[in-house]
C-alpha cells in the first residue's frame, strides 16, 4: 500500500508535505540526521560515528530494510523530519516492526514529530502483505531523558515495556537508563 502525500501545518505555521521516502532523499536525509546528531539531544552516537560520506549513507540506508519511511519535506524540498519502521525478517516475528524517527533541532517542539508518527502509524496499521500478513507491533528505544520523546510515544498509545539500565555513557560521565516501549495494533 502506498502513502497519500499529505500537507500539515507547524504550530508556528511553517507548511510541510509528509510523503514516502524515495531514492533521491539520501542526501537530504543525510543532511538531516547530521543535523539532529550534532545538536546531541536525544542521540546516542556522536557526530563522528556517522557515515563519513554521502556514499557510505546511502549504502547504509539501502540495506536498512525499512518497510515504511516516511519523510517531512518543505516547500524548498529541504527535508525537516523522518519517520520509519523496519520490520523483523523471520516469518514468526514479521508482524513486529521498529520504529526510528527524527526532527531537525530547527523545526522541533512544533508539531511535526506528532503528525510524522501519526501518519506513519496510520499507514502501517492498514497496510496487508500479500500474503495476509500486517504490523501488528511496533516498538523501539529512546533514552529516559528524552522527554520530550517519552511525551510523543504516551500520547500516541506507546507503553513503557521495560528499562535497560545505565545503558548510555554521556561525556559527562553521567549513566542513563533506556526504555523501551511498544504499541500494539490489535
Ligand atoms: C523526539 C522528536 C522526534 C519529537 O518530535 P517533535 O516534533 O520535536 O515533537 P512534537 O512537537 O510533535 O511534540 C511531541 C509531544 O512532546 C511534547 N513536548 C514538546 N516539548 C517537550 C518537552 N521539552 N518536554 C516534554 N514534552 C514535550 C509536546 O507537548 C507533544 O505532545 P502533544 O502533541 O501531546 O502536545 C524530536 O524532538 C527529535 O527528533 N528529537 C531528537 C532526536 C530524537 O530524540 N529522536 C527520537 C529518538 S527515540
């Protein structure tokens, strides 16, 4: 099933167009995640354990194995967030897909990362594999300081599944826990 393109509108009246994340995104969806990695909010990699080049993102990104990408872009086709699920490959565990998402530090706290889970959300819940087969969980990881994460998750029904404990080193020195949590379709 493919994704109807959509228009929404930022609380400070910015407009983006949320649609499927196609070939030609990699250097915008590069650009991105540098983007979101430098400002060290809510990350767990530093700005130098990202792929060195376009090229070593690309080949990253197309053996990713993402069912459904969803990108936000503006009108200047800049793109401002990401959303996506990739789904487990055994046939047992292929109703189970994890979820990524991302908001650059320009356009966060308006909005959009909301709308992009919404949709994305919407489009797995409908969506049936030849086969009969459909998402039937979605699931992922973010830090406990993540608050405003945390905040977007609960609201859109996720539930605190469990906590991996002083799972992330900040430079500070400083332990964080790292919770995971899950939505379920049925
Ligand atoms: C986490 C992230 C995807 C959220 O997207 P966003 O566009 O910034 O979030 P939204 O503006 O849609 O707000 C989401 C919710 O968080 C709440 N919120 C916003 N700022 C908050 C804050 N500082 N603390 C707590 N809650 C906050 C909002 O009220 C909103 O809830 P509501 O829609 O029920 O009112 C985005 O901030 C981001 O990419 N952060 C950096 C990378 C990251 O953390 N990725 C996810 C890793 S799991």
């Amino acid at each position: 099933m493919s994704f109807a393109p959509v228009t929404v509108q930022l609380t400070d009246g910015r407009r983006c167009t949320l649609r499927a994340a196609a070939e030609g995104d990699d250097a915008g969806l590069y650009a991105l995640e540098q983007a979101i990695v430098d400002a060290r909010d809510g990350v767990v990699k530093y700005p130098d354990e990202l792929p060195p080049d376009l090229a070593a993102y690309a080949e990253k990104r197309a053996n990713s194995g993402a069912a459904f990408a969803l990108v936000a872009a503006q009108d200047d086709g800049e793109l401002l967030g990401e959303a996506s699920l990739v789904r487990l490959p055994f046939r047992m565990l292929r109703h189970v897909a994890v979820l990524g998402m991302g908001v650059h530090p320009r356009a966060q706290g308006r909005g959009l990362g909301r709308a992009l889970l919404t949709h994305l959300l919407a489009w797995a819940r409908d969506h049936r594999d030849p086969d009969g087969g459909r998402v039937l969980r979605v699931e992922l990881y973010t830090r406990a300081d993540n608050h405003r994460a945390l905040a977007l998750y609960h609201a859109l029904g996720f539930r605190l599944e469990g906590t991996r404990r002083a799972f992330v080193l900040r430079d500070d020195g400083a332990l964080v826990d790292d919770h995971m949590m899950a939505l379920l379709f049925a």
